[in-house]
C-alpha cells in the first residue's frame, strides 16, 4: 500500500505575464527522506516551491498534507503547516542582529530579549552552528547569513525545509558541512527538498530525485543507481556535449598583453585586494576561481576603472592605465560583462540599440554632432544581433522583454566588439540555460583566437576547468596560487579556495 | 528674558516634533509621506473649526486628527494599495488640500468682514513640577498638546526599539520582502504608520491654528509640514533625532521672532529670520555626510506572483 | 509590459473627466448646479476669445516650470524648487528690464532679458546640483527649501532696492511699453511667450530623445549604475541637468514680467511650480505631452476665474485648486488601472496560448 505522503503537490498551474512556469506537476516528499529537484535554470523548480511556501499563488492544482487539502495562501500558513523556505536571495536585513533578524516575526508586544537570547542560543549550540547572534547580518559572510537563515527556519520548529540552491555561495568544504546538517535534520524525522541544477550534489545527498524541464516534472525515481549521463539526458532533453579540459594549449611564448602589479584596495578597513598581482598573455583566458565575496568583483572593477585602487599598477599592452577613467578605459579597448547585468550592465526599458550605445555615447562613431546616429546605431546592433544568434523582433525592442540568455548574448556581444584589447568577465553564464551557455562558450573560445586577454571570474568550477589555460584562486583578496588545469582536481581547488596557502595543499598531499 | 524665549522654543517644536516622529515611523517602514504638508494644513483647518464651532478646543483636536486621518487614508491607498510614486501623489494631495480648505472656509463662513478667532490654547501650569525653577517654567507651563508631545516622545521611543512592532516597522523599511516571508503583512505596517501620520500630522496643524495663532490662514502652515519632513532625514530616522532637530528648528523660528520684535531691521533684514530655517535645512542637508536611509524607503512593495 | 497609446489616452480622458465630475460635487456645497455652473462657464470660455486667448498666456509659464521638473525627473532628481528658480528668473528679468529699457533696441533687450532670466533660474538649479553632486545632499529638499529662501530675498528686495518709485505697494515699477513682449492676438492678452513655450518645449524633446546628451541624461535616469558603468560622469549630468532645469522655470519670469505683469509683484503666481510638477507628471514627464498638459490645467484655471467672477455664485478661487489636484489623483490611479489592464492582457493571451497547445 502507498505510503501517504508528508506533503502532496496536484496539477500545479502557473502562468505569468509572459511564460508557463508550471504545468500540471504533481510532487510529493515523504518524512524523513531528501529529496532533490533538478533542472536547468528556468525549469520552473523555484516557482513550484514557492507556492508551497504560500510566495506565489497556483492558478490551478491542490496541496496536501498528510493526505488532506490545506490552502497556502501565504509564507504564514506554510509556516504554521512547518514549511520553512531558505531561498536563494536570503531575506534578511543586513542592518540588524542575528537576533532580530531570527525573533521577527514571532515575538509580540514588549520583547522580553534575555528570553529570546536564551532560545536562540539553544538551537544555535543543538546543531552546532558557531554563530555570534549578536553581530550585525551585514558584517557576516554568505556561508554565515545561510546560517542565519538556516536559524530561523529551525527556530519556527519548521518540519519540511526548501533549500533553493543553496551550494552556489559555499566552499566544497562548506558544502560538506551543510549536507552533513541536512542528513541529521532528515534521520530526526523531518524532510529537505533541495533544488539544484548541479547534478554532483544530487548524487550526494538526495534520496529521490524528480527532475523538471519547460515547466514540467518530467521523470520522478530512487537515487540509487541513477548515471549522470541519464539524469542530464532528462534535464536538457538531450545529450550534452561537453567541452572538455585540456583540449587548450598554452602557448609558450605568448606576449604579455595585461601586467596587473600589487594590487591594493581597502574598503571600510577591510583589506578587499591584497598585493595583488598576475599576467595574461594575449589570447589566453586566465580563470578566477573562488568562492563569492573574495575580492574577485572589485578586481573585475579595479581593472574596469569603476573602483580606485589605493596601489598598484595595470598596464595593458605596455600603455598604464592603473589611473585612466572608466571611460578612457573603454576608449582604449577594455570590454566588460559585469555579474549583475540588471544593475552595471544594461538599462532594461530601453531598447536593444540604446542598449548597445550605452558604452559608447562619447564615441564619434555614433554621433552626427551632438546628434545619435540612429540608422548607423541600428545596422551595428543589427549586425550584433545577427552575429550572436539573438533572438529577438529588432533593435527597437525593449531589453528588459528578451530572456536572460539573450539579454546576456547582447551584452557579451557587445562588450566582445568595445574590448578590442581586454574583455572581463565575471560570471558570464550565470542563470542562463544549457544552450545559451555553450553559445557564450563558444564567443569566448573564439575572442581567444583574436589575441585578447581574457579575465575570466566564475563559481561553476566546470566553466573554470573548461575555458581556462590557467586557473587563479582567489582567497580574501590573495590569489593563493596560478596553476594550469591539469595541475588542479576538485579537492585542490576546493581546500585553495577554502584559504589554504600552495604550500600547505602540496603539503596536505603528500 | 531668557526664560521666555526657551518656553517659545518648545512651544514651536511641539507640532514640529509630533509630525517628524510620526514621519520617522512612517519612513522607517519604507514610507515617506509627502503629503504631511496638506495633513498638517486640513489639521489647522479641521481644529479651528471644530473648535470655533463647537466651542471646546477638544472638539477641534478631535476634528483635525479625523481631517489628517482621511488626507492620509487617501495616500495610502494610493501608494501602497495602488504602488504609485509617493513624492507625485504626495503633491498631488498638497495642492487639493489646499484648494480645499480654502474652499471649505469658504463654504462655512462665506466672507467675513473681520477675522474669525478663537481664544488659543491656555497654557496650563502642572503643580510641583511647574514650580522648578527655570525648568519649570520653559517645560511645565505649556498647553495640553504639548504635553501630550512629551508622552508621544516617550512611548515614541520606547515602542521603537522595545516592541515587536517597532522591529517589525523597522524591518519593513529595510527589507519588506524579509517581513513578508516572516508572516507579517507589509501592507497592514505600512498602513499603520501612515494613519498615525495622519493622526499625529493633524495635531500638528493644529497647533498652529488653535495651539498658538488663534486662527486659520491660506497660508499657516507655510512649509512647516516639509520642515518635520525635514527633520525626519537630518535626524537620522531616529526618533531621538527628530526629538533633537525639532528642538533646533523651534529655536531657529524663536531667534527669529525675537529679532522681529526687537525691531532690529537695520542690522538685519526680517527677511533673513523668515528664512532662517529653511536656510537652517539646507546646510543642514548638505553637513551631514552618512545616513541611515532605511534601504527600501519611497519603494512600493510588490508581492510576485 | 505592452501597454498602447491607446490606452493611454483612454485612461487618461476618463481619469480627466473624473476629476472634473468630483470637484463639480464640491460645488453642491455651495448650494449650486454643478452642470448648469460649469455649462455656463464653458460657454463663456468659449465664446469670448480673450478667455480663449487667456488660457495660453497661462498655459505658457506651466509648461516652462513642467518642462523644469520633467528634465531633472528624466535622470531620477526631483527638482522640487522650479517656483524659486521662476522667481529668481523674474527678479534677474524685471532688473535687466528696467536697467536697460532706455538704453538698447527693444529687441536686444528683449533678448538680453530672456537669456538673463534663464540664468537666474540656472544660478540656482546649478547651486543645488552642485550641492547634490559634490555633498550628495538631498535635492529633494534643497530644492524644496531653495524656494522658500529665494521668496524671502525676492520680499526683502521688493521692500528695499526694487522697490516702486510710488513706495506705496511691494512691487516695482512698470516697464516701459516698448520691452513688453509683443501681443499676437489682437483683443487678447496672447503674447508672443507662448510660441518662445513651445519652441522649448521641441527643443527639450530634441536634446533627450534625439543626442547624445539626452541619451545620456536619461540612462542615469533610468539606471544610474549601469550609466556609471558605462564611463557617464553622474555628478556632471546632475549639475548639468539642474543647470538647464532652473533655466527653463527662469524662462517662465521672463514671460510673466515682460509678457503679463509687466513689473514684478510680491508673490504672484505662487502656485506655478507645484502645478508645473502635476503636469509633468500628467504627460509623465514627456515634453511634448507636457504642452497638452498645460494647456489643460491653463484651461482649469481660466475656467476656475470665469467661475469666480460669475455674479452671486460666490466660487472662491480655490476651486481652481480643487479641480487641479483631482484631476491629478484620478490620473495618478488610471495609472495603476492601464497597468493592470496591460498584465491581464497578456496572462489571456498565455492561457489561451496554452489551451490551443494542449
């Protein structure tokens, strides 16, 4: 006889303005047991997992408990069921405590704090947390704020926890950690659903695995014995060809084309880049790996020019530009895809053209006067378009209309054509599907054959290990070393990114 | 002498230091009321002729804090149930309310031949404490709304960093979605505070009419709502701050009617003193480098999905 | 979200419409037919050609200090101070007026006291740009302050150095006859400022939509990281802006003093700059819409002083207000209303889309 489930999910329908991000899925996870929803960015799994922690409202379908029909009409209803949700943009405010941050919510009228302590600090020791509930959200790093997140769910005695990719932040040792705590949750009776795109952690601590593509759940089994090559089948729809490592040759004598000497940059008394200091040859792509936070975005800025460094030297093609503007350095042909396209990259309500004058409304090139030249601004766009297969109905559409993939394709596009010299790229795949991927691979091999140095930051260690001649990593502002990929596997690069110095990991192989 | 000109300091702030308390919970919850001005304004309007018509200086209070009430009912629909632009509706708000009571005086009193007053609030001395010297005279001889200002001060602050409420209006400014997603209706905070906006802006305007003028003007108000506005931001969103700029800004407007009544316009020009404190906001404005802007402030929530 | 013209104008019509059939209800108060008081004062609009005449010569300042608004609201500043920068405007038209009304050709005085009045007010916009751009100081209430300081000099001038000659009233004295902006409507007060409105109106939709520099100005407004980004000096668009948004409220003191009053009075025209704001935001912050705009709520206020002078019925002239701010409310809600209706739009479209897939 079918065990009831814990949770049920039936004909789940959701539709917004533009796409259906559910259709008909049925879902259920059962007490005790991990279960892991796979698919690729944009399958529909954050969605599905927001209406049963009451964020979004179903246009049709039921949700069950214990076999009977309950309405989730709101995170407080999910809460009250035991529902705790740890999305992937944590819902905390940076601005008060660990305190204040885990007791909203459910305190009422006056706060009895030596109480709320005393509470606190009890679960924070029971699942052995090291966490100081009394510093400020702001002050903590991404791991601690997970932490923290982690807290709150736990205090509200939450019984099914939803944990929305929660590895993109860690290091492999972190991540060890975490799914240590999700198996000791689990065997105490409760149950984790853990959305993820990456198959590896699947294998690690799921016990079934449902897998979602366009909006669908479309396989449902066991952990057991399941390939890899079989879940990505599922996933992508069909096989992917994957760009192996080590199909780049470093050349041997390649011509310096970006010298980077002693970086320094200190913010709020923290030292953010350190003596910082590496080449790139011309026509190499030199990977930054690291876990997020660790200087790498400000020394995407420091060689873009949007942050001052207070040292160092950038010289690129034997020109210094450590003091050239932003804009000088645009000039001089230095081509940026920052990780935050919405924020630093693209204006969403204007149109696609606009979009790719953005850079570059000081250049003569587009102007007639102090007049845009509008039809020699559209055949260029046009021509990007063409080039990097966006789809799109024209140049005068609204950028904030195309999909993520496209959006980015434009950017890359377009930064690829401004960085005739160096292009910067931080996270440039991040969020986009399989196929929008490979094609942002393929510009970036391509960029390579024209001489450019490529500065390329990235969290996917596959992206990192594929692309990359030479791989740095990043650590609080250090880089702990520069290693070819053959030199690096996974437990190398994870104890580098964690802080350990070449020395020490050389060490710790022997 | 002295004596005199502190006890008019802290009759100026008193309606200065009701409006930019209510307006730092207001915007501590993401909100910014911008149509404080036209609150303040129907709250002199409401009290003077609650009072003139009913002859008790209560009555007044209690209209003009109904008349507060609605004007900000109004913007909170508008900005919160409807998510439009809260500096626009806000002006908006500003110009009918000053339409309207125009209009309405109109409509009550048609056109007198002389000038409609009431008696001003009393000053009322509270035994014991009215007898310290200095302090007692410039705290404890004060009318009743400034009394009730020292209450709000109190409760003001204590709420705010005490209670539940307080964190959760405080959280809401910074991140709404954080509240959300902790079971607490955005929408239902921000009404809260917006209300007693209108409910505290009202007694503010006031004051102004009944509290101390007597009467009601077009103009009485002339840019005070946007001073505790004012006082908001340059107090950090602090209740205490505003406490503090309310007190500096009720000095600023005593200095300058003592100079007025000295009769010194050969040294400097009334003009100046008129302008002192919105000259005061502007330096002000400019002097103080960091701020604790609440992250989501003048933001509408939008709830996905 | 695809929301059309159609729309917009829709929306926008009844949003009009609402705002008037409201404040109409306010006159029951008074005892009065809302439908025969504004029937009549239609007709008597209509019928007079210096009323007709009249409703340009008050549209022309609105749609300067609108313009002033419009232009900093495009790179995400509130310039809330335009009626200081329109009287500092005037007080720098009615001094350069009555300095040089003898000495040059009417025409290049004229001229000189045009460009003179767009500096005054762009004295101003500038220092308050420069406040924000250099200190980072809050424009939104610089500005708003700026004004009330810039009354107090224009007061204190008013009683001392511009005083009249007469000393009797705060205002000065007349300009002379010849440096009065040429009437174009024979029987009207139609002057020749509201062509000079609407040539800066173009021009102002020219210099954001078409060059660089607009390009520019509204990148920062629409995302002013990803305008930084892209090597736009922040602080140099904001002070330029501020700079051309006083400008432009300056303009409108020189068609009030040399076009209308022809001296300059002790607060006149006090509700200009919070008006230009609401039109503005009416035709959301296009120039070319802030012309119809204006003409609008120039139109209310004609039809607001033909109401108060029509005999008996005692309409005071705040109603003029009333009618403005409505008006402005019910706009702002069609606003939210055209949203919706665009977002249910496209949900249909997708379920239908779906249920023809399946």
């Amino acid at each position: 006889m079918k065990k009831t489930p814990y949770f049920e999910m039936t004909n789940i329908t959701k539709l917004f303005a533009r796409v259906v991000a559910n259709r008909n899925v049925d879902l259920e996870i059962h007490r005790g047991e991990v279960l892991a929803l796979l698919g690729e960015n944009g399958a529909g799994k954050s969605t599905l997992m927001k209406i049963l922690y009451g964020l979004y409202k179903s246009d049709e379908g039921e949700i069950l408990k214990d076999g009977e029909t309950v309405k989730i009409q709101s995170p407080k209803d999910a809460m009250n069921l035991g529902i705790s949700m740890i999305q992937q943009h944590f819902s905390l405010i940076p601005a008060h405590t660990v305190l204040d941050n885990i007791i909203l919510g459910t305190v009422h009228g006056r706060i009895n704090y030596t109480d709320c302590e005393e509470k606190v600090q009890k679960i924070v020791d029971k699942f052995d947390m090291d966490i100081d509930i009394h510093a400020y959200v702001r002050d903590l790093d991404i791991g601690e704020q997970q932490k923290v997140e982690i807290l709150k769910a736990l205090f509200l005695s939450a019984n099914l926890l939803i944990m929305d990719e929660p590895t993109a932040v860690l290091t492999p040792q972190e991540i060890d950690k975490l799914m240590e705590f999700v198996r000791s949750f689990v065997d105490q009776g409760n149950a984790v659903i853990f959305i993820t795109h990456k198959m590896k952690e699947v294998m690690q601590v799921a016990d079934r695995i449902a897998v979602m593509r366009n909006g669908e759940v479309v396989a449902e089994f066991p952990c057991e014995g399941v390939s890899e090559a079989k879940l990505s089948n599922l996933m992508i729809g069909h096989q992917l060809v994957e760009v192996k490592s080590g199909t780049r040759k470093v050349e041997a004598n390649t011509e310096i084309g970006l010298r980077v000497s002693k970086l320094n940059y200190t913010k709020n008394n923290i030292k953010i880049l350190d003596d910082l200091s590496f080449d790139v040859g011309k026509g190499e792509v030199l990977g930054i790996a690291g876990v997020s936070g660790n200087g790498q975005q400000e020394l995407c800025e420091a060689l873009y020019g949007s942050i001052k460094i207070d040292s160092g030297l950038i010289e690129l093609n034997n020109t210094d530009i450590s003091n050239f503007s932003t804009r000088d350095r645009i000039e001089t042909g230095v081509g940026y895809v920052p990780v935050n396209r919405h924020d630093d990259a693209m204006v969403s309500d204007m149109n696609l053209a606009e979009n790719v004058l953005l850079r570059s409304s000081y250049d003569k090139a587009w102007s007639k006067g102090p007049f845009i030249g509008e039809k020699k601004l559209k055949a260029y766009s046009d021509n990007i378009i063409n080039e990097f297969d966006i789809k799109t109905p024209g140049s005068d559409q609204k950028i904030g209309h195309l999909s993520g993939g496209n959006q980015q394709k434009l950017i890359v596009g377009r930064e690829v054509h401004i960085g005739s010299s160096l292009l910067i790229l931080n996270q440039p795949t991040r969020g986009l599907d399989v196929g929008a991927v490979n094609n942002i691979h393929a510009i970036i091999v391509d960029q390579c054959m024209q001489g450019k140095c490529i500065v390329m930051v990235s969290t996917e260690l596959s992206e990192i290990f594929s692309l990359s001649h030479r791989i740095a990593v990043m650590y609080k502002g250090q880089i702990m070393g520069i290693y070819r990929p053959d030199e690096l596997n996974t437990e190398k690069i994870g104890l580098l990114m964690a802080g350990y110095s070449g020395d020490e990991v050389a060490a710790h192989e022997k | 002498m002295l004596i005199s000109l502190l006890s008019r300091v802290i009759t100026l702030s008193t309606p200065l230091m009701i409006g930019s308390i209510a307006e730092v919970y207001a915007e501590r919850s993401g909100m910014m009321v911008t149509a404080i001005e036209g609150i303040f304004l129907i709250g002199a309007w409401g009290g003077f002729v609650g009072y003139y018509l009913s002859g008790q200086a209560l009555y007044g209070i209690l209209i003009a804090m109904i008349c507060g009430l609605i004007i900000a009912a109004i913007y909170a629909l508008i900005t919160i149930n409807l998510r439009q632009h809260q500096v626009v509706t806000g002006t908006a708000l500003n110009i009918l309310v000053a339409g309207l009571c125009a209009f309405l005086q109109r409509v009550f009193f048609g056109i007198p031949t002389t000038p409609l007053t009431v008696e001003p609030l009393q000053k009322i001395r509270i035994p014991v404490l009215g007898s310290i010297p200095g302090i007692g005279d410039i705290l404890f001889k004060q009318n009743m709304i400034t009394y009730f200002s020292y209450l709000l001060i109190i409760v003001a602050i204590y709420v705010f960093y005490n209670t539940s409420f307080g964190l959760t209006v405080r959280s809401t400014g910074e991140n709404p979605e954080a509240v959300d997603v902790a079971g607490i209706n955005v929408s239902k905070v921000r009404y809260t505070v917006v209300l007693t906006a209108g409910l505290l802006g009202g007694i503010s305007g006031a004051f102004y009419s009944i509290g101390y003028l007597g009467m009601f003007t077009d103009n009485i108000i002339g840019g005070r709502g946007w001073i505790a506005f004012a006082i908001c931001f340059l107090g950090n969103w602090k209740p205490s701050g505003a406490v503090v700029g309310s007190l500096v800004f009720g000095f600023a407007e005593a200095l300058g009617i003592y100079f007025q009544t000295l009769g010194t316009n050969a040294f400097f020009p009334t003009e100046l003193f008129i302008a002192l404190p919105y000259l005061l906001t502007i330096i002000l404005t400019v002097a103080r480098r960091s701020f604790n802007t609440p992250a989501k402030l003048g933001i509408p929530y939008v709830k996905e999905g | 979200m695809k929301s059309n013209t159609g729309d917009l104008i829709f929306t926008t019509f009844f949003a009009i419409v609402a705002g008037f059939l409201t404040s109409a209800l306010m006159l029951l108060l008074l005892g009065l037919n809302p439908l025969n008081v504004f029937a009549e004062a239609v007709a008597i609009m209509f019928s007079d050609k210096y009323n007709i005449g009249d409703i340009f010569v008050k549209s022309t300042p609105l749609i300067f200090t609108a313009l002033a608004f419009a232009f900093t609201y495009k790179a995400n500043l509130f310039n809330i101070g335009a009626q200081g920068q329109f009287y500092a405007g005037a007080i720098v038209a009615i001094s350069v007026s009555l300095a040089l009304q003898n000495f040059l050709p009417p025409a290049i005085v004229l001229i000189i006291t045009l460009l003179s009045a767009f500096v005054g007010g762009a004295l101003i916009g500038t220092l308050i740009g420069f406040l924000k751009a250099r200190f980072g100081a809050n424009e939104f209430l610089v500005s708003m302050m700026s004004t009330y300081v810039v009354q107090a000099v224009m007061n204190y001038l008013l009683r001392t150095f511009l005083k009249e000659s007469k000393g009797e009233y705060p205002q000065t004295d007349a300009i002379d006859a010849s440096i009065r902006i040429p009437r174009i409507w024979e029987g009207t007060r139609l002057h020749a400022g509201i062509i000079l409105s609407v040539l800066v109106a173009v021009c102002v939709y020219i210099l954001l939509y078409k060059t660089s520099l607009g390009f520019r100005i509204r990148a920062v407004g629409l995302n002013s990281n990803a305008a930084k980004m892209s090597g736009i000096s922040i602080r140099k668009i904001t002070i330029l802006t501020f700079l051309i948004s006083g400008g432009l409220a300056g303009i409108a003191g020189f068609t009030e003093v040399n076009g209308v009053q022809y001296m300059l009075i002790q607060n006149f025209n006090p509700t200009l700059g919070a008006a230009g704001l609401g039109i503005a935001i009416l035709a959301n912050a296009h120039p070319i819409g802030i012309i119809f705009s204006s003409l609008l709520f120039g139109g209310i206020e004609v039809m607001g002083n033909i109401m108060g002078r029509m005999s008996g019925l005692n309409i005071p002239a705040s109603f003029i207000q009333i009618m403005q701010g409505l008006v402005m409310l019910f706009v702002i809600v069609s606003y939210f209303i055209r949203e919706k209706i665009a977002v249910h739009r496209n949900k249909k479209k997708l379920m239908e889309a779906m249920e023809d897939a399946d």
